[in-house]
C-alpha cells in the first residue's frame, strides 16, 4: 500500500525510479515546513492483492482485493471498489482511473498490472504527485483538505505580511490553494508572493529591507543601482536566489570594472566607500558638515573617485583635491573657514596693494 | 546664498578691488554668492601675501591695470636703470599724484585713469617732479596776470584752455627747468607788457634767465619804464631807441651799447636844453631825459 502511494506522491514519473522511492517504505511526501504539511497516508490506490486496506503491511505479490467482487455488473463493481476501497472511491468518477479501477477489480489485477496501467495514463503522466496526493485526499478527506488549505493560507498571509504585501483574502486563498495542491516549496511560495509584489504599494518589510540592504551595499562599493535593479536584487535574495554575498560578489566585480585601480584592495576586503572614507572625511570637514553626510555617489564628488593622473591613469584624488572640490561646492562660503579664509585674504590684499584694512 | 557675515565681507572685498581697478578678480553675484579669480584662489588656500602676488601678476586683470609694471620689468631686462614698481608703490603714486592734481584744479581726464599716471611714471616723473609742474607751471601760469598767460599763449603756443596748460605741464619731453624758463620768460614779458615795454620771446627769455627774482625782474622793469621819455623820439633825433631794446639792455644786461646810445640822446637834449629851457634829469639809474618834444 505504502510503496505504491509512495509512487502516487512521487513527482517522479520514471517508475523504476519511484520502485527505488517506494523501496524507502514509510517515505511521504514532504511539503515544506512553512505549510507543515504531511500528505496523509491515504491508503492503497487499488490494493486488491497488495494489502488489506488499513489492515496490514502490503504484500506486492498479493492479488488485488480480499473480499470477492458479487458481479461484473457496473453497480456492483462499483460498490466492491466503495466497499474495499473507498479511500480510492473518488476516483471512479476519473475518466481513466475509474476506469481502470473497474477492470483492475473485475480482473483482480495485482499490484504490478495495476500500477503498470494507471502509470500509463495521460493523468498520471501530466500530474505531479502532490496534486495526485492533494486529489486523493480531497476525495477522501474533503475537511482535511480544506483546513490545509486554511492552513497554508495562515501562513501565506504571515509570510506576505512579512514580504510587505498586502494581498487580499481572496489572493492569499488562491495562492494557497494552489500550493497546497501542487505542494509547493517555501522558496515556491516565496516566489508567488513576490510575483504579486507592486513596489509602489509595497510596505515595510522584508523585501524592502532587503532592497535597502542591496542600496547599502552597492553604496559600499559606490556602484550606483537603479531602484528596479535594487528591487530586482531584493526579490532574488527573498526567493533564495541570491544572498547578500552573492550581491556583494556582483558590487565588487562592478566596482572592480570600474575602479581597476583598487582592484588589489577590493580583493582584501576593502570596500570603496572605507577606501575613500578619508576624501569623504575631508569633503565633511571643509563644508563642516556630519560625519556620514557626503555621499560619494553624488555627482559633485564623482570625480574624485577617478581623477586622472598625470600617466594619464584614472587614480583616486588626493586628499588635497578633495579640499578644492570641496570649496567649489557653494556651501563652502558659508563655513566659519570660509569666512576666515576670506579675512586672511582681505588683510593680504591690503598688503599688497598697501593698504591697512579693507 | 551666503549668511550675512559672509556677505558683508564679501562686498567690502569686491569693492576695495573694483576701486582700485581690480573688480573682475572678485565677484558677488545677485544672491551675495562669491565668485571670480580670488575666490579661485581662496578656494585654493593661497593666503600668503608672496604666492598671491605672484599668481596675481599672472592675471590679465592684473596685467591690463599695472601694466607700467610690465614695462618695468622689460625695460629692466633690456638693461635699463629703472626701478620696478609694485602694486603697491603704483597705487601710491596714484593716489599722490591723484591728490595733488585735484587739489592744484586739473581736470579730471588727466587722473581719472591708470594709464594717465602710467605715462608719467614711465616717464620717471617722481610724485615730486609732478608736483613742481604743477605749481611752477600749471598753477603758476594759470593765476598769473593775464598779460603773463598771454605772453606765454604767444612764445609757447599753449592757447587759453587748463587742460592744454595742463598737458604742456606734463609733458614728459619738457623739463621742470625749460617750464620755469618759459614762465620766468612769460612772466617777464607780461610784466613788461604792463609797464608798456614791448619785448620778444628773445629779450625775455634774457632777463629770465638771469639770476633775479621776480621782484628783482619787476624792479628791473620799472627802472625800463622810468626811462620811457628817452624812447619817445623828438623831433631831429634819428635814432629809434626802444625801451624794449635799448632800455632792456641798458638796465638787465648793463649793454655798453645800450647805455652809449642813451647818453648820446641824453647829451643831445641836454644841449638842446640849454639853448632853450630845461635841465636834466639824474636818476637812480642814470641820467634819463625829461623832456620831449
């Protein structure tokens, strides 16, 4: 009973391979732990001859079936499947399976023939074993299902309020039908939920935070990120795709094409932003601004991030250069340095053209 | 836009340079935002008084303003014995020389730019030469009698105007010493003019350039026209003596000729004299003839 369920969960539809799966006895499909999910154990799909439903191991050798069919008459074969197999009297009903249902009953298929047959059949061909496990216990268990759905759909909601979604009930209840009946992964989940991201609406979160933490990384190496790109990076990390390395890794190979000259440091670990931190630093000073408060990326400062030296090279600025730059910005007038400066000029002026005070 | 501390500061800036012709190299826009060339510099930290100097020379601001400094600096390369001027110096020499010819009532064009006293000081015209020619030429011919003025408009062609008075002053080509000889010379044959003696540029540059005063020169020319009756020909004398000639010669240069020719006609009236009425005349400077015709 067990290996052949086993084969009806299997995603796999190579049956020597789910003969290696059914070898595992006891093995269930697993749904991911979000949805804590266990497939129920729904019995033999037609067990005549493989085992007593619910009464025993199952036996492959066995004929189908234990108690004798009465007739061949349809009402009858019917009522013998009901009788002894009602986990399965869903689907007599199928088109292919109930067929095939009747004739394993008429015929006393063993398990073998059975399941040689069903295998063939385009619904098995073109269903996964979750949704095979799902239609089964829909069948069966109609309430089961429908709490696992309501259960899945509990944390589905959890995990797009967790995203930043807000997704209606009857989004969520979609969603979570589908992965309950296609026994979808977290990272599937995940994915689903993020296809129905709109970022215009999207609230704090999880994906906003990550696209922040792509912002602050890609500020780390001073590559500039288009909001879709660093949208684009925070889907990928939330769905599993990437990590924050791996964004890492992508700024350092960007900031490498770009700032060739610091690819040695880049390589120790140095960012560019802890790399240019003292013409920042400098850039603060002379403006008498707060600490962290130049951006290199600003286009004002850009140019100290690849002043070309006299080999004609791209380097980076000397600090000296970053003070001019910086008493070029327009703020710089109103600083009390500036206004010293000014002083000291206008006594040196009236130095040089004689006279006391200006 | 700058605060208002920053402004302030600004504006006084800007406005010292543009006085001193300099305004291009500092700017405060609409919004008291500064700009130009010395912000540049400002920006750049250059504070010392040597490095500001020498990056100012740089500036065609600079050059086109103190361009007499440029001309020092070639001419002391060609050689030359001339002393290179600073910012500084030119600019006391501006405002010296700016002083003095408004207090001495020049017009205006001949300080209201740099070039006017570049001339001058590429002419080696010290402050105190200028002045000289102001006050031995300028203003000496100006508050002159008017006979002088005209004497001097007749030797020297300076016409009436101050600012051709002026220019004649200033001209480099003409000396202190050739301006006060023109005026001594003026002086005199306007004076003499007033004492009715009629003299030429000639016979006036004479006595100017003896060694009197303008008293001594005056006196002088008094004595001339005590002598007036002598130069009034009467009827049988021959000789055509001038007090412009005669007189003039007799009395500055002590002519032998002069005073021969003098006691001759005043021997002959005396003659006439004593055949008739009448004695002569014996005075401080000689022996004059009263009579006339």
């Amino acid at each position: 009973m067990g290996n052949l369920l086993d084969a009806w969960q299997s995603g796999d539809n190579d049956p020597r391979s789910r003969t290696d799966r059914v070898a595992r006895a006891g093995r269930t499909v697993n749904y991911d732990g979000s949805f804590n999910y266990r497939a129920p154990d729904v019995g033999p799909l037609v067990e005549p001859g493989i085992a007593t439903l619910g009464k025993g191991t199952p036996d492959p050798a066995s004929p189908i079936g234990v108690t004798p069919l009465r007739s061949t008459r349809p009402e009858d074969v019917d009522a013998y499947i009901r009788e002894n197999y009602g986990q399965m009297a869903g689907f007599l009903d199928h088109p292919e399976i109930g067929k095939i249902l009747r004739e394993a009953a008429i015929n006393e298929f063993d398990y073998g023939k059975l399941y040689g047959r069903i295998v063939k059949t385009d619904w098995w061909q073109s269903t996964s074993a979750a949704q095979r496990t799902w239609q089964q216990l829909a069948n069966e268990d109609p309430a089961e299902a429908r709490r696992l759905v309501s259960q899945t759909a509990a944390t589905m909601n959890n995990r797009a309020r967790s995203l930043g979604l807000n997704l209606s009930p009857s989004q969520i209840g979609g969603m979570a039908t589908q992965s309950t009946i296609n026994g979808w992964t977290d990272a599937q989940t995940v994915d689903s939920l993020i296809s129905q991201v709109n970022w215009a609406t999207l609230k704090a979160g999880d994906l906003t935070a990550l696209r922040d933490q792509v912002k602050e990384i890609a500020g780390d190496y001073l590559v500039g990120v288009s909001p879709g790109t660093a949208q684009n990076y925070a889907m990928s990390m939330a769905s599993g795709e990437m990590s924050p390395e791996g964004v890492r890794s992508a700024m350092v190979k960007q900031a490498k094409a770009r700032f060739g000259y610091l690819s040695s440091e880049l390589d120790q670990g140095m960012t560019v932003k802890q790399y240019f931190a003292p013409v920042a630093n400098r850039i603060e000073s002379e403006l008498e601004l707060g600490a962290g408060s130049v951006d290199m990326m600003d286009s004002k400062w850009l140019s100290m991030l690849e002043t070309q030296g006299e080999d004609g090279k791209p380097r980076a600025a000397t600090l000296h250069e970053a003070t001019q730059l910086a008493r070029k910005d327009s703020r710089w007038a109103n600083t009390q340095k500036a206004q010293e400066q000014t002083t000291n000029m206008m006594s040196t002026i009236g130095k040089v053209f004689g006279r006391t005070a200006i | 836009m700058a605060d208002a501390n920053a402004q302030s500061q600004f504006s006084q800036l800007a406005s010292y340079l543009d006085s001193i012709g300099l305004g291009q190299l500092f700017t405060v826009d609409a919004s008291g935002n500064p700009g130009g060339w010395l912000w540049n510099q400002m920006e750049a930290g250059v504070d010392s008084e040597d490095e500001l100097y020498f990056r100012l020379e740089q500036t065609d601001v600079f050059r086109e303003r103190f361009g007499v400094i440029q001309e020092q600096q070639k001419r002391a390369a060609r050689g030359e014995p001339v002393t290179v001027m600073t910012a500084r110096d030119v600019l006391a020499y501006e405002n010296e020389v700016k002083q003095m010819m408004s207090r001495a009532g020049l017009p205006s064009t001949f300080y209201d730019e740099p070039a006017d006293f570049h001339k001058l000081i590429l002419s080696d015209m010290s402050p105190t030469e200028v002045n000289d020619r102001i006050t031995q030429a300028y203003d000496y011919v100006l508050s002159a009698p008017p006979e002088v003025r005209d004497a001097f408009d007749e030797f020297y062609g300076v016409g009436q105007g101050d600012a051709q008075l002026a220019s004649w002053a200033l001209d480099p080509d003409r000396t202190v010493r050739d301006m006060t000889r023109a005026t001594r010379t003026a002086y005199t044959a306007g004076m003499g003019e007033k004492f009715g003696i009629q003299m030429n540029r000639a016979a006036a540059e004479s006595i100017a350039d003896l060694p009197k005063t303008e008293a001594g020169i005056v006196q002088g020319l008094e004595q001339v026209a005590s002598m007036s009756p002598i130069f009034t020909e009467s009827i049988g004398e021959a000789n055509d003596l001038t007090a412009g000639n005669e007189g003039i010669d007799s009395v500055f240069n002590g002519s032998g000729e002069a005073n021969t020719a003098i006691q001759r006609r005043l021997a002959q009236r005396k003659a006439i004299d004593r055949s008739s009425t009448g004695g002569a005349l014996t005075t401080q400077a000689g022996v004059l003839g009263a009579g006339s015709s």
